[in-house]
C-alpha cells in the first residue's frame, strides 16, 4: 500500500511538473519545427489567426498592439475599444513575412523585426550550428496563458504569448515585435544566427 502511495504522489507530482512545463516545452517545439520546416508541427503550434491578428497593428506602429488584446470577460470596454480600432485600420500590413518557417525561427532566436528578412532565405542545413539558440525568459505564467520573452544582444525584446487549448496543449496566439520599424527587404536573404540578431 505504501508502494502504490508513493506512485500516485509521483504520477500527480509529474503531471504537475508537465502542466506548468507545458508553455516552455511549446516554445522550443515551435523553434524546431521552425528550423527543420515542419509545416504540419507548426500548425500544431500555432493559432495563425491570432497571430495574424496580434502583428497587423503592430506593423502598422500601434504600440498598444504589443499586449495581447484583453478578452471580454476580463475588460470588455478594452476588447469592444480594439475591435473598433482593428476594424477602423488603414490596409492591412503584409504579416505573412513573418509566418514563414525561416521567419518564425528567426523570431525564437530574438531577431524581432529583422526576422521578416528571412523569409525568401533558405532553412539553415543540418551541418551548420544552428541548435540552441537564446533561452527564452518567462514574464508571465497562468493557468490558461504564459508569455516568454527572447532578448537579442541590444536588448529589444521579441514576447510570446501562448494559450492553453488542452490540460498539455499550448499554441501561440501572440506575437509582441520589439518597438521600430521592419528593415526594408533584402535580396539577399540571411542565414539565420546561432545567437540572437538586431531585434529593431
């Protein structure tokens, strides 16, 4: 009997463990299935509609864009006020240049806003030292919601926000670009970095 006691305080003190490790597991899931190209992986990972949603204010220079718009039952003045203002915008932005696989890879490495110049690059091949990467830094962690910040080496910030969809399943509906203005596009796409890039 104290056998079978000590595994079920082992098996609860485990899911515990994996219930608050989710987010950050999630977060280097999508940094692989990135750099190896993964659509079906990134799919998994990824609510792009949030996504989507959560860049276009923000390359349109919206600073109140960089925080996860606030759901209607915690602020519904906040939710009606940036529905109003996302549907009142000016055409919107292309943010399919930061969705690509390069991009979003570039991105968990903390490039910030020069990520959307590698989305004509090729994926880094398997030879070259591309594993690893900045460690992600929480700032926030709830039960339904945890944020990770990537800082480049000049201090910009890259925040993302991921959403709990099951008791273990996260996706990111967030992406928080360092303040500035994207780099104007390349023809000459750049390899991604071991460590973190200009975030802007």
């Amino acid at each position: 009997m104290k056998f079978v006691g000590r595994l079920i305080v082992i098996l609860i003190a485990t899911a515990v463990v994996c219930f608050f490790a989710a987010p950050g597991v999630a977060f280097f899931a999508l940094r692989s299935a990135a750099e190896t190209n993964d659509a079906s992986g990134l799919a998994r990972l990824i609510d792009y509609a949030a996504v989507r949603q959560s860049l276009r204010p923000q390359l349109d220079g919206n600073p109140a864009a960089v925080a996860p718009a606030p759901s209607f039952l915690e602020d519904p003045i906040g939710a009606v006020r940036r529905q109003i203002e996302a549907a009142a915008a000016p055409q919107a932005p292309d943010v399919e240049v930061y969705l690509t696989p390069a991009a979003l890879a570039a991105l968990t490495r903390g490039e910030g806003r020069y990520a959307s110049q590698r989305t004509g690059g090729p994926l880094p091949s398997p030879d070259e030292t591309t594993t690893g990467g900045p460690m992600p830094r929480p700032v926030y962690w709830g039960m339904n919601r945890a944020r990770m910040s990537v800082t480049d080496e000049g201090g910009s910030a890259t925040i993302f926000t991921f959403e709990r969809k099951g008791p273990f399943e996260w996706k990111l509906v967030h992406i928080g670009l360092p303040e500035g203005v994207a780099p104007a596009p390349t023809n000459e796409p750049l390899m991604l970095r071991h460590s973190g890039g200009k975030g802007g």
